[in-house]
C-alpha cells in the first residue's frame, strides 16, 4: 500500500516569510494529493489539491508543487499570517487498498510569529 | 448543507462503560469514514463504507470496536467495553464517488475514558 512521509514536524517562521512543507508518496499509480489545514481544537480542512497531470496548483497565497518523477510534493504559503498556523497534512490515495481511501501523514507543526 | 455532523462532540466516560459516536455524512455522498486522532499516532483511519457497505476495517484497533452503516444518512461507532487508552478525538468524514478522495471532515467527537 501507500506510504506518505512529512517533513518537518514543526516549523517556525516569521510573519510575512515563506512556509514550504514536504511529503514523499511511494505508489507511483497515486494521482491525487491533497493538504488538509487543521485549526488547533478544529476539523482538518481541505485547503488545496493537485492531480497528476498538472505541475503547479496555486490558491492565493497557497501553492502546491508535484513532482512525480521525484513521488514528492509539497505545500508554499507566502507572506505567512499568524492565522496560517496550524498542522498541516498532505495525503495520497490508498491504491494498494481498496479505492477511496487516503493515507496521511504524520503532519506539521506550523507556527507563524508575529 | 449543514456538513458532515456528529454527536456527542464530547464525551466523558468511566473504563468498562459503552461508547456510542454519531455520523450523518454530507447528503449525496457514498463514502464515509472513520478516523481516531492522537497526539502519539497522528490520524488513522478505522474503516470506511462505500454505499453502506465496509470495504475496509483493518484499522479497527481490536474486537472492542464496532462499525455499522444501517443507511446512507447514518452510521455509528461504538466502543464496548471502553479503555483509557481509547481516548481521543474521533473523526467522521464523507466523499463523493465522482471526486471519491477529497474527505469533508466532522468536527469531531472528544472522548475522554476515566
């Protein structure tokens, strides 16, 4: 089945720097991944997605990048607020399971100060 | 639409005592899932129903964990007897078949076994 790995657990920045979080996937059949943002105490929440046949997907300040050549992807915040802290996920379908499903990882730790 | 919706959003329980959690996915959908979150273990899915049927339970921790789906607006988690490790926050999610991997979340269900 799919593994997803996250890199970093946490991450500090400084209001209006960049963010970038990283995620390896290891089915190369896997054509949808998405990033879920999850408020402290709050649901995770859908916040981007990117299929396989698109490079680059960008949402305001948000922006993912898939290489698949590579199996890694990764989530761009610029000009970071204090209110995009939070955990971040990303995820992968589960295609060595049964369809539907998705495999996550391990999230980051997102701090933004002011 | 109201989203994914679940009930209790919080419950206190003595160990040995039976736990029921509440789904209703978003209207339409046909895939609904179970997730427990820890800070240890991160989200793992339980199991998942595709128009009420499981497909896949192999995440469901051991025997004491029970899953139905008895129609398409409802299914219920429930947990007997309980432990104190089983406390966490439980997750309900939905898809739709068409775009079966983007999840909506529910906001959870705290439960905390005494």
């Amino acid at each position: 089945g799919e593994n997803v790995e996250q890199h970093p657990s946490t991450l500090s920045v400084q209001e209006g720097d960049s963010a970038v979080i990283k995620c390896t996937y290891s089915d190369s059949a896997s054509n949808y991944f998405p990033w879920y943002k999850q408020e402290l105490g709050k649901r995770p929440q859908l916040i981007i997605d990117i299929r396989s046949n698109v490079g680059e997907k960008k949402d305001q300040r948000i922006a993912v990048t898939l290489n698949k050549t590579a199996k890694h992807f990764s989530l761009h915040i610029t000009e970071t607020q204090p209110e995009d802290s939070a955990v971040y996920f990303c995820a992968a379908p589960n295609y060595g399971g049964s369809q539907g499903n998705l495999i996550f990882g391990k999230g980051t730790k997102l701090s933004v100060k002011p | 639409d109201a989203g994914v919706i679940q009930s209790p959003r919080h419950e206190v329980t003595e160990m040995g005592q039976e736990v029921t959690l509440r789904c209703k996915p978003i209207s339409g959908h046909d895939y609904l899932f179970w997730y427990r979150q820890t800070m240890m273990r991160g989200l793992e899915l339980l199991i998942y129903f595709n128009n009420n049927v499981p497909i896949d339970d192999s995440g469901m921790p051991e025997d004491r964990f029970s899953a139905k789906m008895p129609n398409a607006s409802f299914s219920t988690l429930k947990i007997q007897p309980s432990e104190p490790r089983d406390s966490a926050v439980y997750f309900c999610a939905s898809s739709l078949a068409v775009s079966s991997y983007e999840q909506y979340f529910g906001p959870g269900t705290r439960l905390t076994v005494t």
